[in-house]
C-alpha cells in the first residue's frame, strides 16, 4: 500500500465469496463430467487441439496402463498412438492413423481392428469433436468361444508417427 499521513494504516478487504463460489461450483462440474465418463466401458481420451491429452477415462488408463497424472506433463496424441501400437501386435491398420494425426490425409477420422499383445480383439477409433477437439475411443471385442487368432501380414516398414 501506500504510506498515509500520521503513520495511518488503510486496509482494503474484498468479498471474494462469489468468485469462490463460481470456483467451487466449476470444480464440482468437473468432478461430475470425470465421474460420468469413468462409469463407461469403452476407453475413452480427449485430445485439445493442441494434440494435448486433456482428459481420458478410468477403461482408457486401465487399458493402456496411462498414469492419470500424465495429464500434468502434456502427453500429446503421437506419443499416445505410439503408445498404442507398441502394447497392440503389427498391423497394418495403424499406417492409416499417421495422415489423420498429422493432417497429410484426406480425413480428420479414422478408424480400425487391431489386436492387443495378449490376444483381445480391440476397435480404435479417432473421430473430431468441435473446435479441433480429439475423441480416442478402444472398445474390447469379443469373438465367440474358440475363434482362432489369424496371423497378421508383417508390415513393409515400421510404423512412423510424427509429432503433431
């Protein structure tokens, strides 16, 4: 502050009741949203549109083993795919998110089959929210009882994804 006559003292208080109010209340939506989306089975990651991981669900950090406190330390959607494709057997499949993923290929979606290293079957896909926003979706299919694995063809060269 600034110094008043007579060694005087000036105190200003402020009622910040309300910003603390719009502060709690908008935590709590949070909250709520991140809630709703672990009660779901699909494994489900938000990606900004800065390709920043900004929120995924509890089947999604189960399934691809992500620490939710990644979240502080900018996981960006390629490091994710890479992510992906190492925990999944070869596949072709995966060449096809690269032009998605860096904006080189005709669509901003995409969307495949692929196999988890234990076997399961799991559909991936990429679909675009408003304003630039990423939605990765796994969900984990189930063949009938004996469904034989067919060998996937090996690819021509490993699969790059760059940084977007």
């Amino acid at each position: 502050g600034q110094p008043q006559p007579n060694g005087a003292l000036v105190l200003l208080f402020e009622d910040i009741t309300a910003e603390m109010s719009l502060t709690r209340n908008f935590r709590s939506e949070l909250d709520a949203a991140q809630s709703v989306i672990d009660t779901l089975p699909d494994a489900l990651a938000v990606f900004g549109r800065d390709g920043v991981l900004s929120m995924s669900n509890a089947a999604y950090d189960k399934l691809w083993a992500n620490d939710p406190g990644e979240l502080a330390t900018d996981l960006t959607i390629a490091e994710a795919a890479r992510r992906w494709m190492s925990k999944t057997v070869p596949s072709p499949v995966w060449a096809g998110l690269s032009p998605v993923l860096d904006g080189s290929g005709g669509s901003d979606q995409w969307a495949g089959d692929v196999r988890l290293n234990d076997g399961r079957a799991l559909h991936c896909s990429i679909t675009p929210i408003h304003g630039g926003i990423r939605l990765a979706r796994f969900s984990v299919t189930t063949g009938s009882p004996g469904t034989a694995l067919r060998p996937v063809p090996q690819l021509p060269a490993p699969v790059q994804i760059g940084t977007v």
